[in-house]
C-alpha cells in the first residue's frame, strides 16, 4: 500500500539558481543530483528529515513553462518567526494571513512558485 508522497515536480527556468533558492534560503537539503541522459539533470530537494522530496525539473528540457507544476504546503512551528527568518534570508514572503483553519505565509521562488508554510 502507499505509504507517503515521494516526490513532487517544480519546473523551473534555472536548476541551479532553484536549488541555491531552496537549499540556501529556505533551508532543505539536496538529496539528489544525478544525470537523467545527456544533458538533464535529476535534483531531489527536501525540507531536513522530510520523507518527501521536490524535484527540480528543467522546464525547457520537458517542454514546459517555469512555474508550471506542483502547489505546495510546507509546515512550521512558529508562522512569525519563519517569515522574519526568510526575510532576513531575502525571501519574499508574504504578512502572516490567520484563517479559521489556521495561520500561514507565502514564499515566492525565483520561477514564480508561490508555496506556503503554515504552522504544524
């Protein structure tokens, strides 16, 4: 039976300046980096212990657009403290939003992908 979601797919404009953005400023680690065929690259990113990884596709060697792909939820402990953090980090992250369900931000990467982080 399925156990958990391995991998989610980002296509992105730049594999490298993604991976700097979600390893370097958002903290993940890379746990994949390895040619597919001659000329594309499989990179698996995820947050630290994560089961879950995202790989950073190359749009133009799949025939799509950067920014196309996954719509993704990260957790945190502390919504305040994260954005201060990613902010200081030079991320732009959206002003706390509380819903009834609970309280998150939105980080925008370099391709456009606007993933959120709420609290666990």
């Amino acid at each position: 039976m399925i156990t958990h979601i391995s991998v989610a797919v980002m296509y992105v404009r730049d594999q490298q300046r993604s991976v700097d953005f979600y390893a370097g400023k958002l903290g993940f680690e890379k746990t994949v980096d390895a040619e597919m065929w001659p000329g594309a690259r499989w990179v698996e990113v995820r947050p630290p212990g994560a089961q879950t990884s995202i790989t950073l596709h190359s749009a133009a060697t799949f025939n799509r657009r950067p920014g196309e792909g996954a719509f993704l939820t990260f957790a945190c402990d502390d919504v305040e403290a994260t954005a201060a953090e990613l902010r200081r980090r030079g991320v732009a992250v959206t002003n706390p939003v509380e819903e009834p369900w609970g309280t998150y931000i939105k980080a925008t990467d370099p391709d456009g992908h606007e993933v959120m982080i709420s609290k666990k």
